[in-house]
C-alpha cells in the first residue's frame, strides 16, 4: 500500500480530490468513463467540496455508494444528504449516473439485490469499479464492515444488510467487489484513528480493514492520525 502523509485533515481533503479528479480523467480517457464508490465522514465530506472545484468529466461519472445507513430521505445520518450538500448542489454538470443505495425500500434483502444489479448493469459481471474510496473507524470497520457482523464472510454477493451497527442497519458493498476495483484510497484522520491505522498498515485481518486488498491502494492520513503508535 502507498501511503501520503500530510499535514491536517484539510490537506488530506484537498489532496484526495485532486486524487479522485486525475483518476477519473484518465479513466474516461482510457474507458470513456469512470465508475467510483464513495463512504461518508467529515473529512469526506470536505473531500467532495473540493472535488466539486476540480476538473473533473462530470458527463461520463457514475456515483455510487460503498455504504449507507437505513434512515428516512434527507436524514442527516445519510450519506446520500452528505453527498447532495457537498458535492451534487455545485456542480454545474451533473454526472451521468448517481446510484442511490434504496434503503427507503422494506424489503433490505431486495434492495442489495437491486443494488447489486445497477452495479453489474454498468460495471460488467461481476462488477468492476474503478475507484473505491475507504475510510477507517476506530474500531477498524470499514464500508459498513464492522467487526463481527456476518457480511464480512460474505462471498457470493456484491451488496448486503449488515445487522444493527450504531443505531441503523446499513447496506454495504462487500468485501469481494471493494477487493475487485482498480484502484482504493483510503482516506483516514483524527488521532483516535492512529491505532486502527497501525492495524491497517500491518494487513492486520483482526480488523475489518485489515482484510482488504492492499497492493493497488492509496492511504492519505494527516499527521494525527499517522503517527507511529508511542510516539509522543
């Protein structure tokens, strides 16, 4: 795994959407267009504003999820509002595609298979995207992967229902289609993070995280969070 160290968590924001912007210029000019799953947290958040003031060909992206949270439409608990406030409300070209996970549906089952399907419409069978974007929990989840929860063994499917994780149940890509993409960056800051991170720099399978294909990935942190652990 490569790994940026920058200096705070606006530096990492900043840089990952320069990171975003050249990887999908250079897949629409190699396949015509560029099919990147995005999760949620603040710096994220941050990361998509800038992404929006990139040069970007807006035309030929598809969005889609890695994760999201069951919650009414507009919930701020949502990463779809997230993704609306801070990226979709300022672009003057809308992208080709935005791919809401459905988990306004009752039938949670259904809608990962539907998930499953848009993906496999657009990204070929079985699906391959050409970006996932990760971030890192202090409990070393990632997605919606959290420790413990049986999606982690899932093997035969895209998308699934995770169980109750923090107040929600969530619909989450799994591990084999976030192992599949071109290319994943991580994107992790905060002191708190450092002893996951730690975990994830080692390939520590303990962690969710740590059980994710390393050898085509970026991880950008900022000092806090990738400092050597003990280090004062």
């Amino acid at each position: 795994m490569r790994e940026e160290l920058l200096p705070d968590a606006e530096a990492v924001a900043r840089r990952a959407a320069q990171i975003l912007a050249a990887a999908a210029r250079h897949a629409v000019a190699t396949r015509g267009r560029f099919l990147l799953a995005t999760s949620g947290g603040a710096t994220p958040w941050r990361m998509l504003r800038h992404l929006a003031d990139e040069r970007v060909p807006w035309a030929q992206v598809h969005l889609f999820q890695v994760d999201e949270r069951v919650a009414p439409e507009g919930d701020p608990d949502r990463n779809l509002t997230h993704l609306r406030t801070s990226l979709l409300a300022h672009l003057t070209v809308p992208p080709a595609g935005v791919h809401a996970m459905p988990v306004d549906v009752p039938d949670l089952d259904r809608a990962a298979a539907d998930y499953a399907d848009t993906l496999t419409s657009l990204a070929g069978a079985p699906p391959v995207l050409d970006l996932v974007h990760l971030g890192l929990g202090e409990d070393g989840h990632t997605a919606s992967l959290v420790p413990g929860d049986a999606v982690l063994e899932i093997t035969t499917a895209e998308v699934a229902v995770t169980g109750p994780y923090a107040g929600h149940r969530r619909l989450t890509l799994t591990l084999p289609l976030i192992d599949r993409a071109r290319g994943i960056l991580w994107v992790v800051t905060g002191a708190a993070k450092a002893p996951a991170l730690d975990r994830l720099r080692r390939g520590d399978c303990g962690i969710p995280a740590g059980r994710v294909r390393s050898d085509h990935a970026l991880l950008l942190s900022d000092a806090a969070a990738g400092r050597t652990p003990g280090a004062s």
